[in-house]
C-alpha cells in the first residue's frame, strides 16, 4: 500500500507516527498522582497529599497551548501578558539588532572584500570579537548604555554582526574575475559595479551570512531576556519557571522553536530568491 | 605611411619569473589593424596572445609600448572596446535578454527600456537566438547558445573594435561551425573591425582577413601578417575548392609546426617589430589587368 505513495507522503506518515508515539510514551511515563483518600496515614504526614510539581503531560500542555493561543494579545499587568504580545517584543529587539548589524556589516563586508588592505588591518580585531559570547557583553552593555532594553538590542546587534560581515567578505572577495572584466569593459562605475554585479554575485554567500545571523539572533534573546527581564519571550520562559508552571515553560519553549522555524524558512526563501546556477 | 585605424607600437610585456629575473613575453610588437578588417592571431599557447588582447581590452597594462586606436592612445578599458571572452562571461543571474540589455544600457543609458529591449532582441535574432529561449538563465542555455548571447552582447553595443578571445574554444566542432557562420553574418551586417584569438587554422582562414602568426614564447614575436585572398562571402564547404586555401593553409601549419619555434627566442635588440606581409595568390590575375579580388565584401 505504501508502494503508491510519494516519498514525501511517506515521510509525513512517517512524521506524525513518531510525534505520535513520542507524546504517547511522555503521556505513559507520567506517574499520576494518587487522589487523597488513597494515601497511607504515613504518606499524608509527609505531606504526600499536597499537589506535587511535575512535569506535566503533553495534554496538559496542549490545552495550555489552545488556552494561550486562542487570546495570545491579552494584557493583564506586566506579569501577565498574552504569548503573542511577549513573542512581539522579542521578535521587535531581535529585528532592531539585527537590521542595525545588517547596516553596518553588509558595507563593511563589501569594504573587506574589495581590499586586501582592509581586509588584513580587520581582521585581527574581527577574530578577537567575534567568539566572545554575545551575554559576556551584557555587563558591559548595561553599565554603558544605562538601559536594559537598549542593552538586550546591543547584544543581538553584536552576535548577528559576525557572520554577516564574514560572510559578505568572502562572498564579495569570491566574485568571479570574469564578471568583475565584464563591469570593466562596460565602464561601470565602482558604485554601479557594485550593485549590479558584485552584489547580485554575493548575495547567495550574503544571505546565507544573514541566515545564519538570525538564528544565532534568536538563541541569543532568549537568554538575553532572561537576564534583562520586564518582557520578551525569554523573561516569560523563566517567569514561569519561577512560578512553577511547567506547563507554559514547556508550551513557551515550543513557541521559541516555532517562531525560530519560521524566522529560518523566511531566509531559506530569500536565500532560494538570489541564488543561481553557473 | 597612414597611422591605421588601431596601431600597436612597441609593446613589450615582462612578468616576474619567480627567481627575481623578469621573463619577457614579447618585445616590441608592432603591427596595426585597418577599420573593418578581420584580423586573427594565431601561435602556440604561452606566446602571449591573451596578454595581447588583454592588453587591448584595457584589462592590463604593458610593461612598455602603447595601443592607439583612432589615433587616441588606450588606456583602461572602454565600451569603444568590446570584448567576448572565451568562457562566455555571462552574468549567471541574469536571464539571456537581460545580459544583452546590461551591455546596451551601459553603453546607451538614455535609450528608453522598449529601445534597449528591442535592440537586445534584434542581435540575439541575428545570432538565432529567438522565441522563450531569449528568457532562460544562462545555466539553462548550451554552451553554443551561451557564447551566441556573449556575442550578441558585444555587437549590440557597437564597439569601434570587437576583441574575441578564442570564442569558440570550449565548443565542440559542430556547433563551432553553426556560431562561426554566424559569426560571419552579423559581422558583415555591422562592419566591425575585429580582432579574434583562434588556435584553429580552418577557423583562421574561413573568418579573417588576415592571419597574424606569432612565434613561440617567451621572446615572442609577431612575425608574419598572412593575408587571406580568398573572396567573400564564403563559406566553409567552397573555400576548401579555391586555389588559394591549400597553398595559405600549408604556410600557416608550416608555420606553427617548424617556424615559430625556429623564430622563437630572438632578442629584439630594441627594434620595431613588423610583422613581415606574406600574400598567397595562386589565381592567374593578368586577365583582370593585376586587380586583385576584393577581400571583403558585404552582404550576401
């Protein structure tokens, strides 16, 4: 029966029998509580009865899930806000960093790619910066900029810059001679050359750059928000583990995947957009 | 003696050999091209073809001596100097049309989009390239069919010199026959005045007007300007039958298989270095009073 179905057919099958079976042995592996009247005297003096903190089952969670995303934009105080609203403001910090890297990381790139000089005078610095952890930065951040807010922007800023600017670097240095001959014999002018030749040649390394960017953009909010706090999608994660409810924990950290899936499948469509074949 | 229309005097190329001596290329290389001639070069890999036509493009510079063209000396390259390289050099990312319209707008900036898309399409007609395929990306094109746009390309912008560097190099023999006829069409229609790289002699033969030989490098030189005296239009089935095309054809293979190495290596002893004019002419002309047929003629 399988025979007739396409490859991706079979693989979506495939998919949902894991999911499946994965939700079924977490559901299984609960142990469940046992109701009050079933506990032995020593069990109800060691204070079995009291509701004990577990991890919840997957239907716990979902219901969570539908209760959350059937109001996501809800405000009720700064404790209390709707997913959508938190995810809209880790979203707006990661964007805001990241357009500001983009700004001065695409030039710059171009500056690096084009001039070996450029290229050996950054270089030293890039390689020194560029593996510091973005959060060692925070500290930093915080006591120059005065503003936590400002500071959780300052940190993606400087965690997306690295790959953007390294990879637009190479994809500009890796331009083909041929094409560069060809802006040549048509006279084109540096900045004409440069838009329409050299970047066209090294956006697929460009946007692969930005890809890569973006992730490392939203694994670093998450624990940027944890320690700046107030909002954002990683404040709401450690809220809740501070309120003990493992249930939104648990439904939060599926939002982060989510909502990271989808920041990656938008770039893979840019990426598929400018890439071409030789 | 008349300048001609682009002059070569005394180009000297050297580059560093690697042992902190300097290896010359060529010394003194000195020849012209008249306005409208097909001139095609000829001679061993390493001798310094390439750096000759590249050295025309603009795209290096000799180490001494000057190209003049229109009596203007060159320097750098210029739309006036368009140029199809051996592997195409289209850009990927652009459609075949598209890579056509770049060069005219580059070359025609105030045209509107209709005219440069008009005319784009009039000289990738003139090299067969019609209908959906004008569309494709260059990856989705055969070899043939690329280095067609590549030519179209460089026509279309009506450059006062056309520079191919071995066009036809990575075709295989048929479609090398297909892209050389038209070749031959669009250059009659244009007048351009061209200078090709070939290492195929019949290709020499059936395009150029002339065939420059160039002795082995290093030291290389250009030592014989062979002039082609076999009437056009041609065509490469007849131009085997006409007295002429053994006789040409056999100095020049005699040229490459013995001469140029025996020529080779000669120091120029800051010399001017003319090619020497050969002319094979084996038809009888007394009846047309000493007139010889007109290398060109246009149309057809």
């Amino acid at each position: 029966m399988l025979d007739n179905l396409s490859q991706n057919q079979r693989a979506a099958i495939l998919s949902v029998v894991l999911l499946l079976v994965g939700l079924l042995i977490w559901e299984a592996s609960i142990p469940a509580q046992k109701a009050v009247g079933e506990l032995t005297e020593y069990e109800r003096l060691t204070g079995g009865g009291v509701p004990k903190a577990g991890v919840p089952p997957p239907s716990q969670v979902l219901v969570k899930a539908w209760e959350q995303l059937s109001n996501p934009f809800y405000d009720a105080g700064p404790n209390d806000k709707g997913i959508g609203i938190q995810i809209g403001y880790s979203i707006y910090r990661v964007l805001t960093g990241y357009i500001l890297a983009a700004l001065v990381a695409v030039p710059l790139g171009f500056l690096i790619g084009m001039s070996p000089v450029a290229h050996k005078a950054l270089n030293p610095f890039i390689q020194v910066l560029r593996p510091i952890s973005p959060l060692a930065w925070m500290p930093l951040a915080l006591f120059i900029i005065q503003d936590s807010e400002a500071s959780a922007i300052f940190v993606i800023f400087i965690c997306s810059i690295w790959p953007m600017l390294i990879n637009t670097a190479f994809g500009v240095s890796g331009v083909r001679q041929d094409w560069v001959n060809v802006a040549r014999t048509h006279e084109l002018s540096p900045l004409k050359t440069a838009i329409t030749v050299i970047l066209p040649a090294a956006a697929p390394t460009i946007v692969t750059g930005m890809r890569i960017s973006i992730g490392i953009a939203w694994l670093v909010i998450v624990a940027a928000e944890m320690l700046v706090g107030g909002t954002g999608i990683g404040y709401y994660v450690w809220n809740e583990w501070n309120n003990l409810d493992l249930t939104s924990v648990i439904f939060s950290i599926l939002m982060i995947g989510i909502v990271g899936m989808l920041l990656d499948a938008a770039f893979g469509a840019l990426q598929r957009a400018v890439a071409f074949a030789e | 003696m008349p300048k001609p229309f682009l002059s070569i005097e005394q180009l000297t190329q050297q580059f560093p050999d690697g042992n902190g001596g300097t290896m010359t290329v060529f010394e003194n290389a000195t020849f012209g091209i008249e306005k409208g001639e097909f001139v095609c070069i000829l001679g061993h890999s390493g001798c310094g073809k390439s750096t000759i036509m590249n050295i025309l493009a603009g795209l290096a510079e000799p180490t001494s001596g000057v190209v003049k063209m229109d009596g203007f000396e060159v320097s750098g390259p210029s739309l006036d100097r368009g140029v199809v390289f051996q592997n195409y050099s289209l850009l990927p990312w652009l459609s075949a049309l598209k890579n056509v319209t770049f060069g005219i707008k580059a070359r025609y900036p105030l045209n509107s989009k209709q005219e440069i898309t008009d005319q784009a399409l009039e000289y990738l007609a003139m090299v067969g390239l019609e209908g959906d395929v004008v569309h494709r990306k260059p990856s989705q094109l055969s070899g043939g069919m690329r280095q067609r746009v590549s030519i179209a390309r460089a026509f279309a912008n009506h450059p006062k010199l056309l520079l191919l560097d071995e066009p036809f190099g990575a075709l295989d023999a048929l479609t090398r026959g297909t892209i050389q006829d038209e070749l031959l069409k669009i250059w009659g229609q244009t007048e351009q005045t061209v200078f090709m790289i070939t290492h195929d002699i019949d290709e020499a033969i059936l395009l150029a007007d002339r065939i420059l030989l160039m002795t082995n490098g290093p030291l290389a030189r250009v030592a014989e300007s062979v002039e082609i005296t076999i009437p056009r239009p041609r065509n490469r089935t007849e131009i085997v039958d006409h007295p002429n095309y053994y006789p040409i054809r056999n100095h020049l293979v005699q040229f490459l298989g013995h001469r140029s190495k025996e020529l080779a290596g000669q120091p120029s002893n800051g010399e001017m270095q003319h090619p020497e004019t050969v002319r094979i002419d084996k038809i009888k002309t007394d009846e047309a009073g000493g007139e010889t047929p007109p290398l060109r003629s246009v149309g057809g």
